[in-house]
C-alpha cells in the first residue's frame, strides 16, 4: 500500500500560479477574471504577481525570461529577505523556461480557481469572525449577502457558435494542449496525441506491447515533456536496460557484430531509369510509383557498455531533453490500485513540483481493483480502463497503456477493431487504439503491421495498414514506417 502523507503547508500551488503567470500568456488570460494578489500569501508571491500582471496590462503577453529583468530593476527596493526569496525562486524557473510551450496550463488553472475559491471563503471566514466578535451584526449579514462565488467565465460554459475566444482556443495549434506524434507514415496514420486523450496498444501476448509503450513514452520525452512509465510487468532493472539498447541503437554482447537492419527499398529499382546507384532506392517514396520492399543492410553494432549507456544520457539531457524528465517505477503486478497511483501524483506533485504530462501504464489489466470494485473480473478490468481515461481528463495529461487482443495466439489473424480481451467496453472509453500484427514469418524480418482500432476525433479506416520496420536486437520497435493499404 502507498504511503499517504498529507501536506502539513501547502505553498506549492502559490508557487505553480507565479509560474503561470511569468511564462504562460494562455494561463494569464484564463485566471485573471478571479485572481487578486491578495489572496497569495508567499510575500514574494504577491510582489511577482503584480509584475507579471502589469508586464501584461502593457505588452498583452506573460513577461517571460523578462522578469529577470524586471527584479534586477526592483531588487534595491525590497526587503533583503524577500529579495532573496525571490531571486531563489527565479532562478529555479529555468526548467520551466525551456518547457513554457508544454505548460499544463488545464490542470494548473483548476487547481488554482479551487484554491483562490477557498481562500475568498477563508477572508470571508475571518472577517465574519471579526464582525462577531465586535457586535457588528448586520455588517457580517450584508457581507453574507453580498458575498460572490468566485468563478472563472469559462466554467460557466460558452458558446461554441459565435463565442470567439472559444473558436480561437479550439483550433490555436500553439495552445499546449496538442503534444506529439509518431514519426513518419505511422504518425499520419495515427494523427498527434492531445491532453485528455486515452491511447491504448491492442494486441496477443509477446507481440511486443512493452516495446512498444516504451516508444511512445520516449517519444513524449523527446517532445519535452514530463513521462510517467508505470511498469507492472518489467523490473526497473529489465526497463532500464531496453530503454538505453533503445537510446543508443547497440545491442548485448551476444547479438554484437555484423547484423542485418530492414529498410525500405522500392521494387521497382531495377526497371527504373531515375533510380540512384547503389543497392537501396527511395527517390520517389510517398508517390504512387513507389512500391515498397523490405531488403536488408549490415551493419557492424558494437556491444552496449555502462559507459556508452552514461556518455548518451548525458548528452541527450544536454541536447534534446529541454528540461523534460522521465520518471520510472515497478510495482509488482496487481500490487497497487489507481487510489495509490493518484497519491504517488500528489506526493510528487507537492514535495517536489514535478507533474507529468504523459502516464504510460504497461499495462491497463494489471492494476489491483479498488476496495469498492465488482467481483467479476472483466467488469474490474472495465473499471480500470475508466480509471484511466479519467485521469487523464482531471489532470489534463495524455495516458497511454496497452491491452490483449481476444486473438490468442492466432499468429495469422489480424487484430480487427472488435478484438479488446475482457470486454469490448475498453473500445468505448479510449481515444485511440491500435493493433499490432505479425506472422511469424514477419517476426523473423523485423515487420509490424499496425491498424487503427478507434479514433474518436478523426475518421479512421480500419482496412488500413502502416508497415513498421523494427529491431529488438537494438533496442528499436520502430525504424521506418509506410502505408501499404
């Protein structure tokens, strides 16, 4: 069982809204209409505050990097205890700096009306106290009377004809609500992954759904954002090591040496009068004269080593991670429910300020029921796949897990969009799902066949398939991919 600690003070969500406010115009506009600095109560919380709000008053944008600036101008003016606090708090924002455009600015904004709704309660509280204490009867009724429930406009609803902010917001690409994507034709065929959204991999035992829910999370890492890899299958060790084989493109010692990669080739390379020298031509990939062939290239791997593993973490957290991280635990499968998970969240959340943008589970049936769930198996199974498309709704978050298909062992049949193990119900609550398909034939090539299951946002044809090149041997589910259907 998690341990449930509850904060004893909270300033963590004061220190979330000045972090909003300095490096998210989108989070300013939406919290204005109820903000009041003095609902803060970090002394240089509210000093920060006035400056983003006035930054913004001028230049209609979050002050950004600019507030550096703007305390060196103010810093001989205040109090040197608060100075320092404030220059602490600054300085610490660097992160967030290079993840501005990743901001979860849903989840923050929540959290932050529901406690400036609590602290508007608390001042009326403690003037009612005041009032009583003093006799002044009908100045604490005329308060009672007069008290508004503080709310932001967009809570109230809109109007999603003619209510322009909303029109913006829906198709503003910039927004932070759209996050990533896979590359190449499975991308396209798949579309970009969006906050709120639940994905699911479908498919038999051992065709690979770890491997696979370890690419996506990389992949949001890559983006910038922050990933959550619940691991209910894999040892920390175990992961540890297929992520970095992945990382690094370099296999085991055993598999070390010259090997063989599948790319992509076009049939049509001998009768071609355009095609370029050399065994492998692509010169007219993503035209209809284009017709794919897997061949083979070798290539010598050198075997991965702990200091080839440490030399590319640290170059990749120099070069590309832009400040993102990548958290990874192993609770034994059916060790811990979703009620444990979400207190997992907030302990990070509050003790050291880290939020995820990305929960990848692997996977969805191996969680433990709730102490309330139904006694039969497929409808507990049901119960959790709801778990997690709410989280990802309540926290503004992408969650990605995986699911057995009904197929078996049937290595020739395809997984069709019916085909969730349990109980078809799982179709009905995800955003996106996916097949994987392969022959054992297919296996041996290092070939995936990917279909769509369901897409609740965009038309999906469930006739088509992406081939996807792979190489576990590396490390790699995906190296290439193109639709064939």
């Amino acid at each position: 069982m998690v341990e449930r600690r509850k904060p004893t003070i909270d300033s963590r969500i004061e220190r979330q809204i000045i972090t909003g406010l300095i490096i998210s115009t989108e989070f300013i506009k939406e919290i204005t209409p109820i903000f009041k600095t003095t609902s803060l109560t970090l002394p240089f919380a509210k000093i920060v505050a006035h400056w983003c709000l006035d930054y913004y008053g001028e230049f209609e944008e979050a002050p950004g990097k600019h507030i550096q600036d703007i305390f060196i101008s103010h810093r001989d003016e205040m109090d040197e205890a608060v100075g320092d606090l404030t220059e602490e708090f600054l300085t610490n924002l660097s992160k967030e700096y290079e993840r501005e455009v990743n901001f979860n600015v849903g989840y923050i904004v929540k959290k932050a009306e529901e406690y400036l709704r609590q602290q508007s309660i608390r001042d009326l509280r403690d003037t009612l106290s005041q009032d009583l204490m003093g006799g002044r009867t009908e100045e604490a009724e005329a308060r009672v009377a007069n008290f508004t429930r503080l709310v932001r406009p967009r809570s109230m609803g809109i109007n999603p004809i003619n209510d322009r902010e909303a029109i913006i917001r829906a198709f503003d690409q910039d927004s932070g609500e759209l996050l990533f994507r896979m590359p190449g034709d499975l991308g396209r065929m798949i579309g970009t992954f969006e906050r709120g959204w639940f994905v699911i991999i479908v498919g038999p035992m051992k065709r690979g759904k770890t491997w696979w829910l370890q690419e996506v999370a990389l992949r949001g890492l890559f983006a910038g954002l922050n990933v959550l890899f619940v691991s209910l299958e894999m040892s920390e060790t175990q992961m540890t090591r297929r992520i970095q084989h992945n990382l690094t493109g370099l296999p085991t010692k055993r598999w070390s040496g010259e090997m063989e990669i599948p790319t992509f080739n076009c049939k049509r390379k001998p009768i071609c009068r355009d095609a370029v020298e050399g065994p492998f031509c692509t010169l007219c990939r993503g035209e209809k004269e284009f017709t794919p062939v897997v061949h083979f290239e070798t290539m010598n791997k050198q075997a991965l080593t702990t200091e080839k593993a440490l030399t590319k973490g640290a170059a990749l957290t120099r070069s590309l991670l832009r400040g993102a991280s990548f958290k990874l635990i192993d609770p034994p499968a059916g060790s811990i429910n979703f009620s444990d998970l979400k207190v997992m969240l907030d302990n990070w959340e509050h003790y050291e300020g880290w939020i995820p943008d990305v929960i990848v589970t692997d996977y969805s049936d191996k969680f433990k029921a709730e102490p309330h769930a139904s006694k039969e198996y497929r409808h507990r199974i049901y119960e959790t796949i709801v778990a997690h498309k709410a989280m990802a709704i309540e926290r503004n978050i992408l969650m990605v897990s995986g699911s057995q298909s009904n197929t078996g062992r049937e290595e020739e049949k395809n997984v069709g969009s019916g085909d969730f193990a349990e109980d078809i119900r799982k179709r009905a609550e995800v955003d996106v799902a996916w097949s994987l398909n392969q022959t054992p034939v297919e296996k041996t090539k290092g070939i995936m066949r990917v279909r769509m299951m369901a897409q609740r946002h965009d038309f999906y044809d469930t006739s088509q398939e992406c081939m996807v090149l792979q190489n576990f041997k590396i490390g790699k589910p995906y190296l290439d991919s193109i639709l064939i259907k």
